[in-house]
C-alpha cells in the first residue's frame, strides 16, 4: 500500500503545452521477502532472504508537445 502527495503545472506556450509533475510517495506496508526451500529427495530446509525496500520515492517527469496532443515524455522515479 502507497500514500503519496505530489503536484503537476501545466502551461500553453502559444500551440505548445509543457507540463511538469512531482510526487513523493510512501510505502506504508513494506515486507522483506523471505523463501524457505528445500531440495527434492534430500536436504534440511533453507532459507533465502530479500532486498529490504526503500519506503520512500520520488516521482519526477514532464511532457511537451503540441496542444491537441502531448507527444514527449520524460518520467523517472527515485528510490530512497
């Protein structure tokens, strides 16, 4: 489960739109992933542990194109 807050601008340059977002988000339920195997026919149980997730992220990007259809995009996400 993800909270965030974040925002977006939007601007008409003539028949140009730019347009430019940023959110940051907060993991409330982050679990390790933990799996316990074992071989088929023979062997004890082991355990593999996961990566420990970031709680929190950022979300950054923009777009531009002309008006009746934003045409590029640039959309990145930090972890931290």
């Amino acid at each position: 489960m993800v909270s965030g807050a974040g925002g977006r601008v939007e601007s008409d340059i003539g028949t140009l739109v730019l347009e430019v977002h940023a959110a940051w988000l907060y993991d409330i339920v982050t679990d390790t992933q933990e799996i316990t195997s074992t071989y088929t026919g023979a062997g004890g149980a082991f355990k593999t542990n996961g990566v420990d997730p970031a709680r929190h992220r950022a979300n950054l990007g923009g777009e531009r194109g002309p008006a009746h259809n934003l045409e590029h995009h640039l959309i990145g996400q930090l972890r931290c």
